[in-house]
C-alpha cells in the first residue's frame, strides 16, 4: 500500500463472507501533525476539507476564501461531541458576498441523521433560520465593523445569543427525535458565494482556531444529564452516561472513577466495582453513607499531545440528624436563693459525628434576664426567681440540639 498524502482519500467496504454488507465509506486523509527533528507541529488549516475554497490561518482564526462562484463547502476532519457544540465565525467587512452560511450536523453513527441551521443574510440582515423558522440576530455580516456569531446546539435547539429555535425535523423530513451517538460531523456550505467571499472560523467547541503549531486545550467532558445535588441517606443515584472528545485528536480515551465519603472506591448495586470504569454507560449506586460521594472523569488524548482533562462532581448526602442529649439522672427543679445548683450529669452522641467532635455549650439565663456562659456544671443563685439553664449540642453539619431546665429560685 503506497503511502496516503494530504487530498487523498481511503474508501471503507463491509464484506461478511464476500457478501457487501454496507455501502462503500469514503474517508478523507488528513495529515495535520508531523514529527520534524523531534517535535511535533500541527497545522489547523488542514481540518477544514473540500474543494472552492482556501483556508489560511493568524494568530487570531482561520480564514475561509472563495476561489470560485456557487455554493461553497467545507467539512470539519474530526467528529465533534454533540452534546456541547459551537461554532465562533467572525464576520469579514465587505466581504461577506454570500447568501448566508449552512450549518450541518449529522450523527457520526447514522449519516441520514442531519439537522442544519442557517445563518442567512438579506438585505444587509442576519437571521438564524431552522426548519423554515427565522429570526433576525444582532450584529452579523451586514456590520461595518467585524463581528463575531457564536452558533451554538445542545438539547435539540439552535440559538445565537438570546435567539433560540428548536429542531423539528431532519434534514430529510423525518421528524428529529435526537442523535442516537454522542459524536457528529460538520458541514459548512456558504451558499451563493462570490469569488472572493470570506469569513473566518475562530473557535469550535471552544477549541480557538490560529496558526499555532501545537495543541494546547485538553479534551472536554460531556454529561448527558443532569447531575450531582443533594440527596437522602438509603436512597439511590443513577450516574448519567458521559462521553469525551476532543477538537483536534482523533482518539480520546475517558475513565470514570467513584469514591465514597471515606475515600473508597465505589460499587454500583450489581456489584461492579466503579474504577477505571467505562463512563458511556449508566450505574446505579446507593448512597448509604453520609457526605459527600466523588464523581471523577479523566479525558486523555491517544497518540497525540497526551494531554489529560479531570472533571469532577459532588453527590451530597446530606446528615439531618441532631445529636442526643441524654440526662443521666433526674434534674432537680426548685432552690434556694443563695443555694448552688449543679447540672445532672448528660450524655451526647450523633448518628455520624464522633462524640468529642459535637461541640456542646452550657448557658443560663437570670431571672434579670442576663445570659451567662457556663465553664462549670454549678452555678450559684443570688436572687429568686426562674433560671434557664440550656445544653446545646451542635454536630459537624450544624444539626442542633437545645436541652432546657428551668428551675425556680425562692428565698
């Protein structure tokens, strides 16, 4: 097999026992990263693939050019995480001679699976326009100045800054229920475009577009769900799947790790011990300890910069339970005005905090109506009256407890 070259293309067939099981998958070659005297270099120019147009690359964007009339494209050459996609393009003054750009996204496992949204411009006007529906945007590519559109998809919804407009259906007709993979690929058609057009690309899934020669972000984390909060002690946490990508590296490697309060590892309610555990699929595990529980992702580029993204989040059980205050005998309730008093003798423990740990305090209040703080058990009456002597027990959660005697004073 010769060796592939920038602009070549490798065709995929599925053969089980001679038999074609799959149409024919052609996929692009792309050398964006090259070892030279030992370094690595990269160039992201080389991402963006088609033909009608250049790609050049500043310190700031990659800029795409027109060489020809008629409706240009470019694909992106890695798949992208669906879940979190965004687009930054900034707009060229006086050299925005489209039509408007076509945005397409289609799942990476399921090529009938596309949705498209598009950035039109009419009459020196900029609309967000899906399945029929528009909207005009602020700024866009009629400003006298350059301005930026960040285009972004999540949850079934287009939206540029506030202007929000769901996806009904494909781009075939079918109704749009959701992309069954966690990854999708991109297209950008400029449509009616004169020789010439220009806009720039200066970000997808925030990864920022320019002409440095090394890859400098990590891989993203993906939710596909909420997650983390609060919840009651017994009950039990359904961890959502969570995939990993990344921009420029065409492998991510993602690793899942969950740890109780203590520290120890985590085992879902079958039994499966959840380390070093395959995140893309969903666990169940009951959360019998009081604290907090840890969630802990690790994204790893594979045969590329090998950089390492963590991402974490807290699951909390929360400890509502006060401590107990215990007498361990009778308290006495009458005195004596000139008489010493003392506290019976307690008892305080918690549910979850170690007794020397719950923080007690001992009070009374005069029949002046002034408070005192106790150091003792005993304390001595100089006058008659009711006296309120209150324990306070306190755990590490903040849960209280008040004990309170009143005792009354005679002469």
């Amino acid at each position: 097999m010769r060796e592939r070259k920038d602009g070549d293309f490798v065709t995929f067939a599925y053969e089980v026992d001679g038999v074609r099981r799959a149409e024919e998958i052609k996929v692009p070659v792309i050398i964006s990263k090259r070892t030279k005297n030992g370094r690595k270099t990269l160039d992201m120019t080389k991402y963006f693939y088609g033909t009608g147009f250049t790609a050049t690359a500043n310190s700031t964007e990659v800029g795409i050019e027109a060489t020809e009339n008629g409706d240009i494209s470019w694909k992106f050459g890695n798949s992208l995480l669906a879940g979190m996609f965004s687009i930054d393009f900034h707009t060229v003054p006086d050299k925005s001679n489209f039509d408007g750009l076509q945005v397409t996204l289609t799942d990476s496992s399921d090529r009938t699976n596309s949705v498209s949204a598009t950035l039109a411009y009419r009459k020196g006007k900029t609309y967000l326009s899906v399945n029929g529906t528009a909207i005009e945007i602020s700024g866009g590519f009629g400003s006298f100045t350059a301005a930026t559109i960040k285009l972004e998809y999540s949850d079934k919804i287009f939206k540029v800054g506030n202007v929000e407009i769901p996806v009904v259906t494909r781009e075939d007709g079918v109704k749009f229920d959701a992309f069954k993979s966690d990854k999708v690929n991109l297209e950008v058609t400029a449509s009616g475009a004169k020789k010439g057009a220009k806009y720039d690309v200066r970000a997808i899934n925030l990864h920022k577009f320019n002409n440095n020669d090394s890859d400098y972000t990590e891989p993203a984390v993906f939710v596909s769900g909420s997650y983390g909060g609060s919840y009651d002690l017994g009950k039990t946490y359904i961890l959502p799947a969570a995939f990993a990508g990344d921009v420029m590296s065409p492998e991510t490697e993602l690793i899942l790790n969950v740890y109780d309060p203590n520290g120890k590892i985590v085992r879902d309610i079958n039994g499966r011990k959840l380390e070093n555990a395959d995140p893309t699929k969903e666990y169940e595990i009951s959360l019998d300890s009081y604290g907090q529980y840890r969630v802990e992702y690790t994204a790893t580029e594979i045969n590329w910069w090998n950089r390492s993204k963590p991402f974490q989040y807290m699951i909390t059980v929360y400890d509502g339970n006060a401590p107990e205050i215990t007498f361990d005998e009778t308290p006495k309730y009458t005195a004596k005005v000139g008489g010493t008093w003392s506290l019976p003798k307690f008892t305080v423990k918690d549910n979850v905090t170690e007794t020397d740990k719950i923080a007690v305090g001992k009070y009374v209040y005069t029949a002046e109506g002034k408070l005192i703080k106790l150091d003792g058990n005993s304390f001595r009456f100089g006058e008659s009256g009711k006296y309120k002597f209150r324990i306070i027990a306190t755990d590490e959660q903040g849960n209280t407890t008040v004990k309170e005697i009143v005792v009354t004073v005679t002469d």
